[in-house]
C-alpha cells in the first residue's frame, strides 16, 4: 500500500472494517478508484471522508493564489482536521520540480516551460490548472551597466537558474538577437543568489524572476533591459500521476481552494499585495508593482493556448541539450495536461 493510498482508520473491528471498505468501494469513494470524473463533488465538507491523510502542496512567492490559500487556510478548513495539510516552500521552478519527482510534494508550482521539461525527461506529472499569466522574467542589468541590449550579452557572464522560465526566457532571447548560447557564459544560480551576483557585479547581467526583479530595481536601481511578456510560459499548478490516481478528491479540492483565490485576490488587490509583501520579505510598493505585471483573470483550464506557447520552447530545449529529441517533446505536449479538475473547479464548495 502506497502512502497516498492511506485511508483514516475507523477505530471499529476488523470485521466492521471489512464491510466499510466493500461499501467504499461500491459508492466509488475508496482511494485510487476509476477516474477524477468518477468521484462526486463533496457537499459537506464535515461529512467528507477523504482518500488520504495528508496533503503535500508547496507554496512560492512567484504563486501568489498560493500564498491567498495558505493564508486562508482553506485546504486546512475543508478537511476539517482529518487531512494534514503540509506547506513546502518551492524557491523555483526546478526546486517544485524536483520535489514533484522525489515525492515530496503531490501539487508544485512551476512555470509552463519547467512542466513541459520535466515531463518531457520523464517525470510523471499533469498539468491541472493554470494559476496565472505573469511577466515575471526579463533581462536586466545593474544600474551602471553599459549593456542596453541583449545582442550586447555575447562574450559576457549572465546568471540563471537552469530548469526555470527565467532561464528559458534567456534562451529565447538569445536565439531572437542572434546570440548563440555558446557566447555567453551562463553561470547557474539560484534566483536569489543571482540578484546577488548581478548586484555585487559578479556577473554582467541576470535573467530574472519576480519579486526578487521588481525588488532589484527597487533597491539597488537594476535596469530591465529587455521584455516580453510572449517569452513568459503561464504559471502551471502540477500534480503527480499517483495523487491523481489516488487521490482524485483532494486534487479536485486544491483546484476549487485555486479557484477561490483566483476571485479572492482579484476582489482584494490591496490585501493580495500585503500577503505577497509579507510572504516575500519586500515592500509593500514593490509586491504590488509585481502584481500589476501578473494576470490572474484566465482561464484556468490548461488547453490549447498553452500548448502553442510551449510548441516554440520545446526545440529550443532540444537545441540546448536539455531534452534528448523533440520526440520526447511531443509525447510530454500530448500528455502533459489534464484539464478535467479546472473544468469541473467550484469554488463555492468550500464555503
């Protein structure tokens, strides 16, 4: 038996038991049984009998519903005692990522293009809802640099954090300028260690993530010299395999908590931004500055729209040595993506 296929123990003997699971099983409400599409919405969250225990979700500054959902305490309310609910900070795509293949989480949050990577290198998780549309990568410089433009990079160091949409975004960049990928020296650090670098002016220039881009330029005057926002790959909420298969309930109850932040926030800008400034460390200037650049009002099912955005990043991958060959993108773009849990998302089942 699996850990995600643990059911809350009744406390009535073995016999008793026996006749609960048989009984589960014909409501279709055991763990790992058919389909999300087979499981009935909850009606009553004090009367729902969950498929497991525990709950594994990160949360990240670059995810703001996450933050809403883990300030509310929704999830936590929902399962009224009987799940434990356990918050893992995701400090990056490739951070979620890994801890989605270890494990350690069953729901991370990544940027489309750190999905579409992993699936396509054989990790086993699906898209389930696409939290948001962000500009949260760009190119930028510190306040004296000369650099003005990214065809200006080659010969010079640039810090980026490999597995991410920031570092993707480089690479689009790159390849739009006319820059080939082997002219800059791209040194590998994590988000936070390369506004560090870019700062102290140990590198030349840093392929950047919101908050810490919008904090830089902030406080230490860094310049965005490039933007665009088409290189950005949608936020995407991802879950492994065996948690769907397990526990299609729980996944259905983190899209319904996502898409009560989805209204929440765009109701409470003032206080979405204070969370944000909160979970983040910065000023509460700077968290709205970022909100401003980040789109929460979409559809939240994962589709065609972004299917076409990861079609131009895919070769690109394989160009760069970090997919084998674009056979393995086009099985990960065909299987990737499971729209079931967004279309069915009620919000108000958590009221």
């Amino acid at each position: 038996m699996t850990r995600r296929s643990r059911l809350r123990r009744s406390g009535v003997a073995s016999a008793v038991a026996g006749l609960a699971a048989s009984a589960l099983l014909l409501t279709g409400c055991a763990a790992g049984e058919g389909s999300a599409l087979n499981e009935p919405e909850p009606t009553d969250a004090a009367e729902q009998r969950w498929s497991a225990d525990t709950l594994d979700i990160d949360f990240a500054t670059y995810n703001p519903l996450s933050l809403v959902i883990k300030d509310q305490g929704w999830l936590e309310t929902a399962t009224t005692g009987d799940v434990t609910v356990n918050w893992i900070q995701s400090a990056g795509s490739n951070k979620a990522n890994e801890a989605l293949r270890a494990g350690a989480v069953d729901v991370g949050s990544t940027a489309g293009s750190a999905a579409l990577l992993a699936r396509s290198n054989g990790s086993p998780i699906k898209t389930i809802d696409i939290y948001s549309q962000p500009e949260w990568s760009a190119i930028v410089v510190g306040a004296d640099s000369p650099i003005t433009d990214v065809t200006e990079l080659a010969g010079k160091s640039v810090a980026a954090t490999k597995g991410t949409d920031p570092y993707f975004f480089l690479l689009q960049s790159l390849e739009e300028a006319g820059v080939p990928l082997a002219d800059v020296d791209v040194q590998n650090l994590q988000h936070a260690d390369g506004k560090t670098a870019l700062e102290n002016g140990s590198v030349d220039a840093w392929s950047g993530l919101d908050p810490l881009m919008a904090t830089s330029e902030a406080t230490a005057g860094s310049k965005l010299i490039y933007r665009n926002v088409d290189f950005n790959t949608y936020g995407f909420l991802n879950a492994t395999e065996e948690f769907l298969d397990e526990s299609p309930d729980l996944a259905q109850l983190v899209v319904n908590a996502y898409e009560k932040a989805r209204a929440w926030a765009q109701e409470n800008p003032e206080e979405t931004a204070q969370i944000l400034a909160d979970a983040s460390g910065i000023d509460l200037a700077i968290a709205t500055a970022v909100l401003d650049r980040t789109t929460l009002d979409l559809d939240p099912a994962p589709g065609e729209t972004q299917r076409e955005v990861l079609e131009v990043v895919g070769p690109i991958f394989v160009e760069s040595g970090d997919v084998s060959d674009q056979d393995a993108i086009d099985t990960a773009l065909d299987s990737l993506f499971d729209p079931s849990f967004a279309d069915r998302s009620n919000p108000d089942a958590l009221d």
